[in-house]
C-alpha cells in the first residue's frame, strides 16, 4: 500500500508545519500533497512557501495564494505579507495548478482547494445534497480532460470532514488546516492509503491525524516581526474561533452598551 499525506491550509504557521512533516517522517511516508493556502495569517509566509517547495510534490493553488498574486485593492495586512515573500515567490505562488487527478486502487481521486467552481467559492458540509454532489462536477476550473472522480479532496474551511454520499455512491473529504485549524486547535492533515496510479480496484484508506505544536513559538515569532492583527491571530490559534466571528461578537456588544 502506498500512503499520500495530504496537508491543507499552512497559512505560514512553521511550528505547525514543522510538527505535521515530522509526524509524517516518523510514519515513513513520502508522499505529500499540499491543498493550497501557504500564505497569509501565520508569522512566516516566505519560509512556510520555501520548505513546501521543497518537501511536496503536489502543491495547488488557494484563495490566499491567488490574492497574494492578484488581489489588486490589497489592504495594509496584505502589503505586509506581500513585502515579506518578495517578488520572486509571488511569481512562484503564479504557477500553482488549479487541481490534481489521480487513481487509488480502483478509485478517481481529484484534489482542489475549496470546490469545484474555483478557489473563492467555498462549500461547507451542511449544505443541501445537491450543492454537495455538484463538487465532484467537472466545470471551467477542474477542467474537462478527466471524468468526474469517485473522491474529493478539499481544504479552505480549515476543519476536516470525510462524507459519504450514497445516492451518487462517491466519497468527499476535508484534510482540514495545518497552520489555522478551526475546528479544534491542533495541527490536521489527511492520510490517504491504497496503491497509488492504480486503475485496479482495491482497499483504500482515508484517516486524520491531529497534532499538537508549539503555539507560542508562533505567537512569539508573529510578536517578534509585526504580523498584522496578532490578537486575532492568538485567538483562533488557542480557541479554534476564527475571527470573523470574534470581530462581529465584539461589534455586536459595542452596539448594545
Ligand atoms: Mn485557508
């Protein structure tokens, strides 16, 4: 059997990223497929981009990495992590690809960041049934050069989920976040085991593995250099709470006092 780690979402979080490799080390395995967000959030963008450049095979595209590119009305938070990568990384982020399609034991596995219609449109397990199979849609995006798959593979809302759908007999699954889990507050990745390029039917794996890390270590690099809005950033870290729903809670108790 061959076993693919499938990490999401580092969001330059090196303590956490540093933790997951190792746990992936110590499993033996060398595979690893990276579902996109390096950047953005976490202290370090600029090293989390050099160490997955050279430790996965598989790197694809998230909203963060694209805004980095592309988001032309940048506020002050993404000029500061825009300067900290530099050009050359920005133009590195350019390349990603949009999804990778491969076989596992029988079974067309496809991985992308948020969903099928691009890496700003995201899809939470709680929606209807027909949201949920439309992920498995070829579209402008995914590309038409593939059949639909049998297994999707996402990140983008940082809490890992595996679901079944019986109706249309495929699987959807959510390598959570390594650097901003919101979900509960440890380092996640996927694990995905079967004999991997193979079109021939058999067992196939998929499993989580939650990691604690050093939480203060990034916390301490992110006070050390500035990182935008630290407050937050040690919030959800600590809590799993992402900050959207912090800052409206805050403004809702300023508006009622
Ligand atoms: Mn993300």
């Amino acid at each position: 059997m061959d076993r693919i780690a499938v990490i999401s979402d580092v969001h330059g979080n090196m303590p956490a990223l540093e933790a997951v490799l190792a746990d992936i080390r110590a499993r033996g395995i060398d595979l690893i497929f990276n579902l996109g967000d390096l950047v953005g959030k976490g202290a370090r963008s600029d090293l989390t981009i050099d160490c997955c450049r050279e430790v996965c095979q598989v790197i694809l595209r998230g909203n963060w990495d694209d805004a980095f590119v592309h988001e032309a009305d940048a506020d002050a938070a993404l000029l500061w992590y825009r300067e900290q990568i530099g050009s050359e990384r920005r133009a590195y982020l350019d390349t990603l690809p949009n999804v990778h399609n491969f076989w596992l034991s029988g079974m067309r596995v496809r991985l992308y960041h948020a969903s099928q219609e691009g890496v700003y449109k995201r899809v939470h397990p709680w929606r209807p049934p027909e949201v949920l199979q439309a992920m498995f849609d070829n579209t402008e995006f995914t590309g038409f050069d593939h059949p639909s798959p049998d297994i999707v593979g996402c990140g983008d809302i940082h809490a890992a989920y595996m679901l079944p759908m019986r109706d249309i007999n495929k699987t959807a699954f959510n390598a959570g976040s390594v650097g901003n889990p919101l979900d509960m507050p440890l380092a996640t990745y996927a694990i995905l085991s079967g004999h991997y390029g193979s079109q021939t039917p058999g067992s196939h794996t998929i499993d989580f593995v939650r990691l604690s890390y050093d939480i203060d270590a990034e916390l301490a690099e992110g006070a050390r250099i500035g990182l935008p809005e630290l407050n937050y950033y040690a919030i959800e870290l600590r809590t799993a709470e992402y900050r959207g729903a912090i800052k409206r809670r805050e403004r809702e108790g300023q508006s009622s006092s």
